[in-house]
C-alpha cells in the first residue's frame, strides 16, 4: 500500500459528513497542517505492521487521526465534536470513512486497500496545536492491503 495515497484517501472519505447547521463545512486533509482552520479533521501518525502474511500479501496500517473544532463555544464545540465521534448518522466520522469500504467484494478507499475500519477514539481533550487550542479527540483507523504494492 502507498501511504501518502491512503492517507489523501481517507481525508476524502472523512469530507463526507454533513456537519450540524451553522457549523460550515469540515476541513479534511491527509496531513498534520501548518494551521487549523476549525473544524478540521486530519490524518496524524502511522503506524506500520508489515508482513501479516506470507509473501508480502498483507500489511497494516494504524493511522491517528484528529478532529479538532474551535473555542468559541465549548458547549457548541463539544456537541460538534460529539457529532462527529458518532457511530452514526450524517455527522458521524465512522459511518463517512467506513462507507470507503466500498460493496461486498471491493476493494476499500478506491482501490488502494482490502479494508478499513475505525477502531476506536481516544484523547477526548483539549489539544494546543500550531499556538492555538482547540477541543478534539483522536480516531484510530486500521487499514489492511497488500504489502508489495
């Protein structure tokens, strides 16, 4: 698998959801960025397992990815956040990337991986990034494909 194109297409999966009204839209991006424009959602660290099985057929990539909404509310930027940590509905980041799975059969985010699925969230917390703070969490996202790609 080639990271830099799963990460592109993760961030493109995560631009699906529908924030709340009022909220504008969700910056996505594969990258950890210079500055955030809130709400942001952005692919953080890699983590790489290679060699699940014989013959460089499979790998396994963890990424840590991060929400993060603004200050100006923490009522209202914390309800954002919760949307978008949801296990469902049209804010629900899970249900956006997820739906990157593709039908029964297919390969998941366009071809680039067998499957992915978000594991957890975790860091539910007040995050300092580039001077700024902005309340966020933290998703984990497993993405399996093979490893001679």
């Amino acid at each position: 698998m080639q990271i830099s194109a799963v990460r592109d297409a993760i961030a493109a999966a995560a631009a699906a959801v529908t924030l709340p009204a009022g909220t504008g839209k969700l910056k996505c991006t594969g990258y950890v960025p210079d500055a955030v424009l809130a709400p942001c959602f952005f692919v953080g660290e890699v983590e790489v397992n290679f060699d699940k099985a014989m013959g460089r057929k499979l790998d396994e990539l963890l990424f840590t990815c991060r929400v993060l909404a603004g200050r100006q509310d923490d009522r209202s930027s914390q309800r954002l956040v919760d949307a978008l940590l949801s296990g469902s509905g049209p804010s629900s980041l899970k249900a956006a990337i997820e739906n990157a799975r593709g039908a029964p059969g297919e390969m998941a985010l366009g071809g680039l991986a067998d499957d992915i699925h978000v594991q957890r969230v975790q860091g539910y917390r007040w995050f300092e990034h580039a001077g700024s703070t902005y309340i966020g969490a933290e998703l984990v996202l497993k993405v399996i494909g093979d490893g001679s790609t």
